[in-house]
C-alpha cells in the first residue's frame, strides 16, 4: 500500500501494481493556500502529513 498527497489537499491510500490502480481510502487536509508538495511519511505506525507550516500526525496502528 502507498500513501499519497495530492496538490489539491487530498490523502489517499492506494494499491499500485502493474495491472491496475486501486483506491482504498482518501481524506482531505486543511487547505493552506498553496499546494501540497511534502511527501507524506510513515515511521513507527504513525503517518505525518506536512502542508506548508503545519505537520500532523495519524496513528495507524
């Protein structure tokens, strides 16, 4: 499974193989005014998600 964070504020869980894309969730972030760049991050269980001067934190144990 990958995490991924689109320009538009979306976070999405998604399963890429080479016959298909399949979406298994998707969340949305505060909007900060520009968009999203940061690759999102998991360490330890946890997933952080940068969007210009904020970082937040999920638990996903």
């Amino acid at each position: 499974m990958d995490y991924l964070l689109s320009e538009d504020n979306a976070v999405g869980l998604a399963q890429a193989t080479p016959e298909a894309y399949r979406e298994k969730g998707r969340f949305r972030i505060a909007d900060q005014g520009y968009p999203s760049r940061a690759h999102p991050v998991v360490c330890g269980g946890m997933l952080y998600i940068r969007n210009q001067g904020v970082l937040t934190c999920y638990d996903l144990k």
